[in-house]
C-alpha cells in the first residue's frame, strides 16, 4: 500500500485455534488504521465464537465481465492485504489470472456487522504458501492434493480412490503442496464497514485510495487508506 511501511509488516494468521501473529496487538491500537480497524472488529467476533467467523465472500469476474461469487476463508492480514488459498486451477483461480481483481464480504450475526473490500489481486509468496499448507491436516491436504476443483466429478468413488493412492505414495512422508494450489493477497482499494441500527446509532464508515467509495454517498474518505468516517445510517 502508498504511503505504508510493508518492510516487516505486521502478520496476521487465522487458523483452527483463532488469530494470532507477529505484530497483532500494535496492529490492533493502531486507532485511525483502517486494516486496525477490521483486525478489532474480527477480534470481537472471534471472542463472540461466532461460527465460521473467517468466512467471506469473494466475487470475481470471467473475461466475458460475467460474475462468480463463492466463500473462501481469510488466512492471513496485514497491512499489504487480506489472504486466502485455493486451487488455481478452480474457476476464481482462472478467473483472478484473466482479470486480476475482486471484492470481498463479511457478515457476522449476531451484532449485525458487515464489511466490503475491494482492490486488486496479486500471488503470495511460494514460502507462505507453504508455511501455511504445513499447518492443513494431513487428510485435508491429501484431498486437496488428489482433487480438481471445479472440475465435473465422475463420481465420489472415483474421489476417494485417488485420496486412497497418494496416501499410500506418500506414507511416512509429508504431502508436498500441489503446484497450482496457491495464495492469493487482495491489496484493498476500498474498505467499506456498516453497523445496524441495533448495536449502535447505525452508520457506515469507508476509506478509499480512490478519495470516494460506495454506499449510496454515505461516505468520503479525506485521506487515502487512513480515515474511515462514521455517519448515521437507517438500517433496512
């Protein structure tokens, strides 16, 4: 991101036992930061235990400018972006490297919060990808390994039998990370936050490299990517 020391950033995982990392309690002070901010609101959420609290939407679009929606996990924060893998070779895989570019969502209930991000997209690191593919459970990257996402399924019998053979090649040693299963950063643009009425006044909060963001002119960011205004807003 301009104007942000991304040298030896803050980093943020998100596993089975909650979020942590190098930096997140100065990340999280950080008052006016608009990724801070969305570090306290996960954190508010994770403490909530609200289920599948790290699941979000990703849109992205085909080169025909045709739409494809699915959840991902977020895995990874900092200040250079919001992280997720998945296998390349899947529809949002091909899509991201048509058309470089998504948006984000998150809805957590029961305290009505939502946030939108958008920006560009950019591959992770090899070595990161690998650091977290260590951490998956050995039969979660066997599946990984053995299937192809997106693509039609003969059957499940045919699924589990390609699981059951690269277990046996790979007894007694770790299971290498496929080649096209990667991690993918959203660089944000554009981060939209909304309350509901229920848990406070209402309001909608946004901050932009662009100067502007959406929600029908509720909100204008006065500096790029470092305020984020909160104005009344009546839930719907």
């Amino acid at each position: 991101m301009q104007g942000l020391n991304t040298a030896a950033p803050a980093v943020i995982r998100i596993g089975r036992n909650g979020a942590h990392g190098r930096g997140m309690t100065s990340l999280m002070t950080r008052r006016h930061d608009p990724i801070a901010k969305f570090i306290r609101w996960f954190d508010d959420v994770r403490r909530l235990k609200i289920p599948n609290y790290e699941a979000m939407a990703l849109a992205t679009t085909a080169s025909d400018r045709q739409p494809s929606v699915r959840f991902v996990l977020l895995k990874g924060i900092d200040q250079r972006g919001f992280v997720f893998f998945t296998d390349s070779r899947s529809r949002k895989g091909r899509e991201l490297r048509a058309n470089p570019r998504a948006a984000l969502a998150f809805y957590w209930q029961p305290n009505g919060r939502q946030v939108r991000v958008e920006g560009s997209v950019e591959q992770v690191a090899a070595s990161e990808a690998n650091e977290y593919w260590a951490t998956r459970p050995r039969q979660s990257q066997l599946a990984a390994s053995a299937s192809y996402q997106s693509a039609r399924l003969r059957s499940r019998a045919s699924l589990l039998a390609r699981v059951t053979r690269l277990a046996k090649k790979v007894r007694g040693r770790e299971v290498p990370r496929p080649h096209g299963w990667l991690g993918f950063r959203l660089r944000p643009e554009a981060i939209e936050k909304f309350t509901s009425a229920r848990e406070t006044t209402g309001g909608a909060g946004c901050c932009s490299r662009r100067g502007t963001c959406g929600g029908e002119g509720l909100c204008e960011a006065t500096i790029a990517l470092t305020v984020m205004r909160i104005v009344t807003r009546t839930a719907t």
